[in-house]
C-alpha cells in the first residue's frame, strides 16, 4: 500500500472517528437530559409570555416575571437599568465574562393566528386609539431561550468557567432599550463581558436549523420627517401660491436617485417614502406637506452620504421654488449589526458540535435593524445568529403555496416547543464555543 493510500486511510478514519465523537456527544448531551425534565416549565413560561405581551418602554410586567425567573435560580438581579431593563449576574468560574441579551417588547400588531393560545391584549396607541399587540417579532421566543439557559447553568454551574450577565432588555423594537441601559451603566455597573451573544428567531428557517454570518447582518436605520412649506391658496389660482405637494412630489422621485446615481451600487441601501401628508381639501393648496421616510445601510461612509445627500435634495426642492427652507430632522438612529469574525466562527464551531455543521447555514444580510449592534460601538465584539422557528413540514407548506408569515406579521407563529429546545442548546454551546476560542 503506497503512502498516499495510507494517509488517505487515516484521514478517513479520523472523519470517522470524529462523525463517531459528534454522534455519540449529541446522544449523550446533558442538555438534552436536563431539557427532558424540565422543559414543559420552559413551554409554560413561553406560552405566558406570548398570551402577555407588552409594547415598547411599557413592560412593567415582563421585566418585573423576567426578575423573578432570575432571582428564583439563585442569580443577582438588578431591575430597573435604563428604565425596564432588568441584568442578572451568575458567576461560575474566572474565565471570559458573556454577556446573553433578549429583548422583551412586543409589537403593535394584532394576532391573526388562530392559535388557542394568542394573544388578546389591547393597548393604547399614541393617538388615543385601541391596538392589538403580540410578539410578532419572536421576543417572547427568546427571553424562554436565555431563562432556559440561566435555570440550567444555575443548577450546572460547571457547564461554564467564567460569569453570564443576563440582559433584559426593554425597547429594541423603537431602538431605545439598549442606548438607555448602556447610559445606565450596563457596561459598568455590572462586569464588562468580553464579548455577547444573541439569538434571534427567523421565520424561513426550519426547527434544527441556525443561521449565521460574520460581518454586516443587519442594516443601519435613520428614520428622517421632512416638512417642506409652501404658500397657501386656492387651488383655482395655483400662480399665487407655492405648492409643497408639487414640491414633495418631485422630492419623492428625486430621492431615488441617490440610490441609483450618487451611491456605488455595490453598497446596499435603501430610502422609502412611507408616509406623506398634505392637504385637507380638494381645492385648497396647503401650506405644508410632510414626509416620512427609512433610510438604510450597512456601512458607515454610506450612511453619513446617505444623509447630507437627503438634506440637499430636500433644500434643492425648495429652492426650485421659491420656497423656504425645509425643516429635516433624522430620529431613531440604529448602527449596523456587525458580527465580529473571530467570535462567529468560534460560535459556528461550538453550535456545529452540538446540532451538526450541516445545520450551522450560511445566510444573507438583511435591511432591518437591531440595536444590539450598539453594543459593538462600546468595543464589545458580539455575534447574533438566527434560530430557526418552524417545523420543516410546515415550513415547506408555507413556501410551496406562496404564503410564508414573516416576522412582524400577525400570522407568524413559531413551533415553540421544539424551537426553545434548539434555542437553548444553541446558546449554551456558542457560549462554550466562545469561551474555547
């Protein structure tokens, strides 16, 4: 046998042994054990959650449950950082310092789903009007996921050599929470995490299925109002007047080519019109007409053009006629979600252990925001990966008849049960992935 077939034969049997090794730890995961006994607790804690949800900066009741789950496994607990947040503290040896963070608000979207046990809780809008909320976002999914894996580390506590901080946080749907707790101390009241991890549901991703990717995983988000301003009249006589809608109508066109004609169009980027108000009569020129729009991006040279390229057009708009200057004003601003390299291939590989490297996918960045990305502005390098949510058979119905409920959708639901096992398990190994790196 020559020596070329004979190292071939020993890396075969390496493969081997390793599929073996693989095969024979997920068999006898602890996690799993523990999950067998105590996951119908888990599912009881989801199901609350879901039938109670609570829209941003008010969840007075989920942060106040999300303290007490803490405080029952014996974790220090401080309520009340930056308004409803809530961080919990395990120390269980003098290794790395990770911190776990799941958002706690709801949206306000009433649920379609049918299910037994959806959500029926109305709020107050702003405006003074009755809303249905749910967590269509899957928020009620991960705060199970990081109570799971704070009751099993709690009872194991050497699964990890090193301290979990446990991040509650309020407010990540109005991209709030995590600036506010943050300036509360977050990253000095409590110990400096090396490094933090987050999971989030997806919505096209089958049960036993996580997604990842190292770099820009999600967008940068301004929202921007513009006013521009007219001069008032009767709708008969336009030459005595100033129209800002004719204004805002060449705006909305003209924002457009910003994407198309000042941006490189290798650089993802989005700007969307997604309100306009003018008017109140048929033939009357108002003296105003506002503007709403979304703006994203993923990197921060993009961002900044992005930006001063909108004030010019809004300013030029005026100007062309005789108007005057318009008021523009940019508000809920969210940095990109960067994934540090270094920590998601250290989660990969951690995940890949415990659920098979065929089931660690690759996926594609999105537009939408996710303020956990502000963590990486303080020099935390962080990783957030996808969880998949739906059962394949169910996912494959949805996808062959065109009928996929996406997230922020009020007919999305996920398989709970199976998906916070996976969800738990997943969080426990990226930590000890990233703890091995």
């Amino acid at each position: 046998m020559s020596g070329g077939t004979l190292m071939f034969m020993h890396a075969l049997r390496l493969v081997f042994v390793a599929a073996l090794f693989l095969s024979a730890t997920r068999a006898q995961d602890p996690v799993v054990k523990w999950l067998d006994q105590h996951g119908a607790s888990l599912n009881e804690l989801y199901v609350h959650l879901h039938q109670n949800p609570e829209l941003s900066f008010r969840e007075l009741k989920t942060a106040a449950r999300m303290a007490k789950e803490l405080r029952a496994v014996g974790i220090e607990v401080t309520e009340h950082v930056g308004g409803n947040g809530v961080v919990g503290v395990l120390r269980c040896g003098d290794g790395p310092v990770v911190l776990l963070r799941a958002d706690m608000d709801a949206l306000p979207v009433a649920e379609e789903t049918g299910l037994a046990y959806a959500s029926k809780i109305k709020a107050e809008s702003a405006d003074g009007r009755k809303i249905g909320i749910m967590h269509a976002c899957g928020h009620d999914i991960h705060m199970t996921c990081l109570i799971g894996v704070a009751r099993y580390l709690a009872a194991n506590k050497d699964a990890y050599n090193g301290t979990v901080v446990f991040q509650l946080q309020p407010a990540e749907e109005r991209s709030g929470g995590m600036n506010r707790m943050i300036a509360d101390g977050l990253l000095t009241r409590f110990p400096r995490p090396a490094h933090a991890i987050a999971l989030h549901t997806a919505a096209d991703l089958p049960v036993g299925q996580v997604g990842m990717r190292a770099g820009p995983s999600m967008a940068n988000v301004d929202s921007c109002d513009i006013t521009l301003y007219g001069k008032a009249g009767h709708g008969a006589s336009p030459h005595m007047t100033i129209d800002p809608i004719v204004q805002a109508a060449k705006l909305v066109l003209d924002l457009q080519t910003i994407v198309s004609r000042e941006i490189n169009p290798i650089d993802a980027c989005v700007i969307t019109v997604g309100s306009i108000h003018g008017g109140q009569k048929h033939n009357i020129i108002s003296s105003s007409c506002h503007l709403q729009l979304t703006i994203r991006s993923y990197t921060d040279a993009v961002r900044k053009q992005m930006l001063a390229a909108i004030i010019r057009k809004a300013n030029a708009a005026a100007q062309s006629v005789g108007a005057k200057q318009p008021t523009v004003e940019f508000s809920e601003g969210t940095p990109a979600l960067q994934n540090d390299k270094a920590l998601t291939a250290a989660v990969r590989r951690g995940i890949g252990v415990v659920l098979g490297p065929e089931n660690v996918v690759e996926i594609q960045p999105a537009m939408v925001a996710e303020d956990f990305g502000r963590l990486r502005e303080q020099g935390v390098p962080l990783c957030m990966f996808r969880l998949g949510t739906i059962l394949p058979a169910r996912l494959r119905k949805m996808q062959d008849s065109g009928n996929l409920a996406v997230l922020h959708s009020g007919k999305y639901y996920p398989d709970y049960q199976p998906a916070i096992r996976i969800g738990v398990r997943s969080l426990l190994a990226a930590i000890a992935g990233a703890a091995a790196n």
